[in-house]
C-alpha cells in the first residue's frame, strides 16, 4: 500500500505488484491444534477484540473517476474502452482498475477457443497489434462416449458448435497482452491488490471499495507489519470479479438483483496442459465429448485443444462438471481423471507429460440466471453477471463486449456532468441494461436460452442432445417458450444414505494423478500464518450437517484438497481446512449443501500462479 501511495503521490499511478516469496506450502492432515476455524476480520467485529485496542484503523483514500474490480478480459476491456473513449473526445478521465492477482493473467483459467467478435470492436487491428491469437481452429469434432465406445457427433455449419474463424488461445496469455494495451492507453492497474470491502454513502449508493487489509495473523490478531487496507472512491465502480465473485455476490444479495430470475447455476472446469508425442500433434484441432464418465443425468463434458507453439507439441485439455449433480460421493476431480482412461481418448496422452493444472467455477445460468446489471453507483460485468453461452462453450467475446458496453454508458454519463460536479458525484449506469439487451450478447444468450436446462428432463442427457439438434437449431431461440433451471446447486446434492458410494481408481501417476500432486503445478500460495479467506458462517455446522447427513462432500467437490474431516484418537471428527491450497475457484462456496462456507478475499498476491492457463 506505501507503493500505491507513493505512485499516486508523485502521478505515477500504474500497475504496481505486491513483491513476496512464491513458496507452495500444501497442507493435509494438519495435526496442530485448530480452536476456531473463522477468524478473518471480514467475519468478525475486532473493535470488540482487545488485541486491536490501539491500532490505526483509518485507511488511506483516494478518488478515481471509475473504478474496476478486477483485471480480465470485462474489467481491461471496459478500461481500455473508456480510454479511447475519453482520448478521442480529448478528456482526462481516471481508470483505475484492482486486481487481487500477483500478476496480469495468473488468476486466469479458460480452455480456451476465442470468438474474436468483441476484440475485432475494441482493436480493429489487434493482428499487427501482436497479440497472443494466432492459432486458428482449423478442423473440430464431437463425439460421444459410452464405457467403451467413442461415437461420432455431427458439428453442422453455422451452428453455435462450429468453431470457423475462432481461435485457440492461452487465455491468461491473452489478458496479460490486454493489460499492457490498458496501461499503454493511461489506465491505473494494480495487481496484488484484493478489493475486500464494497464503501457506501450514506443513502446506500456503491462509493468505491477498499483492498484488504495486509499483516494480520491466523489467529486475527495484528501482526507487526500490520497495514490497512486502501480506500478507492470513484464515481462508478464496475465489478468484474468473474464468476461468483464476493463483492458481486454481496452486491447482489444487498439490492436483490436476481429477483424475478432464476437462481445462477454453475458448472466446475478443471483443465491440464500436457506435451504430446509430435506424430499426435495436430495444431488447430478442437475436439469434444459428452458422456461417460458421468451418467445422463448429470451435466458433464470435456475439451481437448491443439495449440500451437513454436518447437513444442502442446495440448490444452480439460472436463467441466454442472455442480447441480445430485450424488454427493461425485468428485469432479476424478471424473476428470477417469475420463481420460477412456479407450477412446487415452491413447493422445500416452508417452506425454503433464505440465500443468488448474480449476475454476463458471456460470452456466445463461439468460435466465443474469441478473439486474446495474445497482445503485456501479455495475456487473463479464462473469461477475454471467454471460457465458453454454452450448458455444464460449464466454470472453460476451463478457469483453459487456465491459465495453459498460464503458460506453460509463462515458456518456461522465460526459454529461456539470463542469461544478462535486469530485466524488456519482453517475448513473442504468442505461447500461437497455444497452446490453440491445447488443448481440443478448441475442446471442436468447438464441441459446433452453438448451442447458433442457437436461432437466426425463431424458437427461438425451433429451438435451435431442433438444439442441432439434429445437434449437432449428428455430434459433425463436420457440415461445423458456424452460427454468431447477434451482441453487447447493440444494441438489442428496443425503448420503440415498446416494450410491463411487469407487475411483487410485491414481498411477502417469495417465491419472492425485489432487495434491495437481495442486502443486498451480504454483499457489498462502501466507499460513493469515486468517483463513474461507470463512464459515458457523463452525459447528460442518460436522453436524454437512459430514452427518452428506458424508463430508467438500473433501470432494474441491478441486485442491482444502477439506477435509480429521478424528482425534478421542475418536472426535472436525473439519481441516488447508487454505494455503486454495485456487480461487468458489466452487465451496457455491456447492456447500448448507451455504455455510463463504470465500472471501485473501491478503492480495495470494492464490495461483498460472502461466498461460
């Protein structure tokens, strides 16, 4: 934070990261003693705290003209925007964007196959630009899977699956291009910095936010490095958080944005970049399935990307999961390690090596799920709304229109300010929803409205198939009627004594692998003497609900190893919670069958290290 200051101080306010050791630290079964599992400070009233009696709480503040929680491709596509916006009309505004990663991209995780739709707006030329998009789709397939057999799907022109003119990308690549065109144009990036806190005016109107708070111990004691966090007032602050994001999540909840919606639903992908034998190595392939491994009623698929980089033989390849599955011994994990002992699909990864992993939740709500986008002094962008078109299994183009979009309604409201305006007037965004209904990105969600929750039938999976080579392709979102999804994802999930057990392989490590050997390629870190960001709302329900009645299902949602249930020669059970392996992927707090867990912002720079993911 005295970095921050003084950049902003001497008109230096750039990007600025928090410099700390990389160590992974992976945890499991901890035997230390653990007398409160919640002591993070966004959970607990420390004035009441005698260890804090004496210490400076007042925060540093300053003033921006718009504020941007988060640095992907909606957050540095909505600041790049404003800043062609404000040059063309030669206007000075600020645009300051956060971005609780240590650096442009590591928090990034996609397949990922880009629609360069959004970018052909926001860069004409972004070819002789020298972005990081080169490796065009050249032939795709689709396929299904039984047990033993991989059965051929057709891919028909101009439907939402062909992939003509797309490109596979590294999309952690890309966001780091992204942020360079931002800071090239005058935007104000700063990474390393969670945004913890949403500041309110005394009417309840969105002011800014604050970053958090660096220096306090696990016990939520202060330690002797102790600083608070900064306050950022803007005129408008646009959360672009991603997917279930806790300042969106909170935004929502608070003005009741997603009501008369349904209920956002989500799916967990986990991705693994390997090397393949070169004769296997065909650049510019796109193949998919569904299927096995997971049974008709569960939404569940995988993609196997061919890039395309000078001298080596790489492969982008992962498995998404709906986290509305109703058998609480599924682990999403191991479906997607078994998913790769397919016969079918195996043979690709033999005689390869497997460099990286990584997982992340994602909205799978479509139109029904977005919910109010605009709220008293800001707005929702990219996932933090949830744009993702599901059956095009795509979402950056959607989600960096919406922040250009927001930037444009974002404009037009700075620029009708009056010249006396008070420095921290607030502008109104409401214009922004008629805007985004109006664009392609609403079309484009309404074409593919009923195809995800057309798996809600008797017939699973069939009747989705059936529906989306039926229905909607032949009508194209025109059919006079929208199916609803089920409801939250946390409420699915059966009590274990109805639920049959599903017996994994043990992992080989060669094809297969465990989860803590995964974890260590994300190259995350925590500090282990922070409060834990995984806060629960009480700590006795874990043991008393969640291991009772569903037998424990965080040891097996989480794609890290952050949970699990440990017993004392007392022959006592509690909750482990290892949350130096976090990787930032909300899936707890979205699945947790009793919603008691709650993600919060870690100290800033923590969390993965992906490169290229």
């Amino acid at each position: 934070l005295k970095k921050m200051a003084a950049a902003q101080a001497g008109g230096m306010m750039r990007r600025v990261a928090l410099s700390r050791p990389r160590v992974p630290v992976f945890a499991r079964g901890l035997a230390s003693a653990q007398p409160r599992l919640t002591t993070h400070y966004k959970k607990l009233d420390r004035s009441k705290d005698s260890r804090w009696a004496g210490v400076d709480m007042e925060r540093t503040s300053d003033q921006t003209d718009i504020l941007i929680v988060g640095g992907g491709p909606a957050g540095l596509s909505a600041a790049i925007r404003l800043k062609q916006l404000s040059a063309a009309a030669g206007k000075e505004y600020r645009v300051t964007v956060v971005e609780k990663a240590g650096a442009p991209g590591a928090h990034t995780l996609s397949g990922a196959v880009l629609e360069p739709r959004a970018l052909d707006e926001l860069f004409p030329d972004w070819r002789e630009m020298g972005a990081p998009i080169t490796n065009a789709v050249k032939e795709e397939g689709m396929s299904f899977l039984t047990a033993t057999m991989r059965l051929p799907l057709p891919v028909p022109p101009k439907s939402v699956l062909d992939n003509h003119g797309n490109y596979i990308v590294r999309l952690g690549d890309v966001v780091a291009w992204l942020s360079e065109k931002a800071e090239e144009l005058g935007v104000e990036l700063y990474t390393g910095y969670g945004a913890v806190d949403l500041l309110y005016d005394e009417e309840g109107a969105v002011v800014g936010a604050a970053t958090n708070d660096v220096g306090v111990a696990k016990d939520g004691s202060p330690k002797p490095s102790f600083e608070r966090g900064m306050e950022l007032r803007a005129r408008a602050t646009l959360l672009a958080e991603g997917c279930h994001g806790s300042l969106s999540k909170e935004t929502i909840e608070k003005y009741s944005l997603r009501e008369g919606k349904c209920e956002q639903t989500y799916g967990l992908g986990l991705k693994e970049v390997w090397r393949i034998k070169p004769e296997l190595h065909k650049p510019g392939r796109v193949e998919h399935t569904v299927g096995w491994p997971v049974d008709i009623h569960t939404w569940g698929g995988s993609f196997l990307y061919h890039l395309d980089e000078p001298g080596d033989t790489l492969i982008a390849v992962g498995y998404v999961v709906g986290l509305d599955y109703t058998n609480t011994y599924l682990s999403p994990f191991q479906e997607f390690q078994k998913w790769k002992t397919h016969p079918g699909i195996r043979t690709i990864f033999e005689g390869g090596e497997r460099l990286s992993y990584g997982a992340r939740a994602l909205n799978e709500g479509g139109l029904q799920s977005i919910p109010k986008l605009t709220f008293p002094g800001g707005a929702l962008i990219g996932c933090s709304a949830g744009f993702l078109n599901v059956p095009k299994i795509k979402g950056t183009h959607t989600a960096m229109k919406s922040g250009m979009v927001a930037a444009e309604t974002a404009f037009a409201a700075l620029q009708a300010l009056p010249e006396d305006a008070a420095e921290d007037a607030l502008i109104d965004m409401a214009p922004y929803q008629p805007a985004m209904e109006g664009s392609w990105v609403w079309q484009e969600l309404t074409a593919v409205r009923n195809v995800r929750p057309s798996l809600h039938s008797p017939l699973g999976l069939w009747g989705m198939l059936a529906y989306a080579g039926g229905i909607q392709y032949l009508f194209g979102g025109r059919e006079p009627f929208t199916l609803k999804h089920a409801g939250k994802d946390s409420a699915t999930l059966r009590p274990a004594a109805e639920c049959a057990r599903i017996e994994y392989p043990k992992a080989d490590g060669v094809l297969t692998f465990d989860i803590l050997s995964s974890v260590a390629l994300t190259n995350t870190n925590h500090d282990h003497n922070e409060p834990s960001h995984l806060t629960l709302r009480d700590d006795d329900v874990p043991v008393l609900k969640n291991l009772a009645i569903y037998d424990g299902p965080e040891q097996r949602f989480c794609p890290a190893g952050v949970y699990e249930y440990l017993t004392n020669e007392a022959g006592e059970q509690r909750l482990q919670i290892n949350a130096q392996n976090c990787i930032h992927c909300k899936t707890c707090d979205i699945k947790c069958p009793s919603q008691n867990i709650d993600w919060v912002v870690p100290e800033g720079g923590g969390g993965p290290a992906y490169q290229g993911m």
